[in-house]
C-alpha cells in the first residue's frame, strides 16, 4: 500500500479518535479544555448553539486570517483538517456517545479517560506532522503580529488560560480544576505516542583533565558510544576537552563515579533526553514514520 496513503489513514485515525474523546467523554460529563473545544463548548452553553458548528466556523475564520497574515505556505499545513476534522466532530456529535457509565458520578475517571484518549489521537496526528490548526495557528498570528517578544508557548499558554478562566464561570470552578488533570495526562499521553516508552536517556557533559581514561571507560565499559568537543573556559581562558554521552539514567550514575574517583576538580552536567535516534542500546531506529 501506497506509504502516502497509509499516514492520511493514521491522521484521520487519529483524528476519529480525538473526535470520539470530545463527544463521547467530555461533553456527556460536563468537563473543560482549552483550545477551539473549549471556546466552542463555552459559546454554545452561553448561546444555546451546537459547539460543533461553531467549532467549524472558528476553523474557517483561523483559516482566512491564516491565509491573509501568514501566507500560503502556513495555510497548506492546515488546510487539510481545520476544513475535514470539524465535519467527523460533527457526525460523532450526531451519534450522541457516551463511553462513560451513565450511572457513574466520578469525573476524575473521566478526565483521565479524556486525557489518555484525546492524546493517542493527537499523537498520531502529530506524529505524521500535521495540525488541525486551532490555537496554535492564533498563536503563531498573535505572535508576527501583536508579540513578537512573546514564545508561541507562551502565548499560547495564556491563551488557554484565558480560556479556562471564562469557562470556570461558565461550568464552575471545578470544572478549570478537572481541565489541569486532564491537560497533564493528555500531554504526558502525547509524549509518549511521539517518543513511546523506551528507556530514560540523558545527556552527560564531562570537562576533566583525566579525558582518556574516561572515553576509554564509556567505551570499553559502558559501552557506549562517545563525542569529543573543544571548549574554552571564560575566567580561565584555558582550551579544555568535553566528553559527551548519550546514555541511560543509571549509566550515568556508573560514570560519574568513575569520574569522582580520577578526578574531583571535573565538571559534569546532566540533562534529560526526550529521544535519541541512531544505533545504540535504547536508542530508536532512525526511519520515517
């Protein structure tokens, strides 16, 4: 089968998906989001309209703007669902879901539900590289436009704030409370669609003066691979050598003992690994998705 014609199939999956979270969870139990769902949930209670059409016309205006501001180019990454993903929104709505037991009352379960569901389906979406082009498309705009000094995560995370403080009055000040709970698990859940559940990596930097011993214990022992860099130190002035590695949490540990017990004037840092891709021992195959 044709690869372009799989990854259409994983988006609108992916897209169904997400869908099915919204009309089957969120709405039957009265629960909150940011984003065009949020706006459109709240919209519809205040004006008694159907959040999906609204949610539709958000999309087409986004669209339009997109277009007008930020040109060809931005509108091609998301025309294809801001015009396809309102419309499967809309039939979910039509069929009138509910995956929770109607005789439940626990909205924690709910949330978490929402959030691990919504998330498998933005993941795969994301995962092939598209966008539904909702409030990060305003974010981007808001960004050329009014704040420039301003990160599109930052922007966009007063944006659902906003969001959420509206619908607080709307739903109640639980209903904001639920909405954390859930963007934590959906973010996690995201997470671990994009970069799976391989083994915690971390990236240690070692300036030492004893930088031949510990290459050759990272390779011989570790058995991992290593980098070497140049770097100058500022007070100093001196050219020293950088080890890096790419390794799991607990090698890590391995070698810098190893480095405390050779050198107790090295540098080392550590820092967390969302993924590595190449050939190594927990590291993903470097192929397309």
């Amino acid at each position: 089968m044709n690869r372009s014609v799989i990854d259409y199939f994983i988006v609108y999956l992916g897209c169904m998906i997400q869908a099915f979270a919204v009309t089957a969870i969120l709405k039957p139990n009265g629960l909150i989001v940011g984003g065009f769902t949020g706006v459109s949930l709240v919209l519809g209670k205040l004006f008694s309209i159907k959040y999906t059409f609204i949610y539709y016309s958000l999309c087409l205006s986004v669209l339009i703007v997109a277009w007008l501001i930020l040109g060809k180019k931005e509108v091609l990454k998301i025309i294809l669902l801001s015009t396809t993903y309102p419309i499967i929104l809309i039939l979910f709505d039509n069929l009138n879901l509910n995956f929770i037991d109607a005789n439940a009352t626990d909205k924690l379960l709910s949330c978490i539900y929402y959030g691990i569901i919504a998330g498998i389906g933005m993941g795969l979406i994301l995962r092939k590289g598209f966008s539904q082009g909702s409030s990060d498309t305003i974010a981007k705009i808001i960004h050329k436009k009014i704040f420039p000094f301003l990160s599109i995560g930052q922007i966009l995370l007063i944006i659902d704030i906003c969001i959420l403080s509206v619908s607080g009055f709307v739903f109640g000040r639980n209903a904001v409370f639920y909405a954390l709970i859930m963007h934590m698990i959906y973010t996690k859940t995201v997470d671990t669609v994009l970069f799976g559940f391989g083994s915690s990596l971390v990236k240690i930097v070692i300036i030492s003066k004893e930088t031949d011993r510990i290459t050759y214990y990272i390779l011989n022992t570790i058995n991992r691979g290593v980098s070497l860099g140049k770097v100058t130190g500022a007070f100093s002035n001196k050219h020293k050598t950088k080890v890096i590695c790419i390794c799991s949490a607990r090698e890590s540990i391995l070698i810098k003992n190893f480095v405390a017990k050779i050198d107790r004037n090295a540098f080392i840092n550590l820092v967390p690994v969302i993924s590595a891709w190449g050939k190594g021992y927990g590291f993903s195959n470097l192929e397309l998705d």
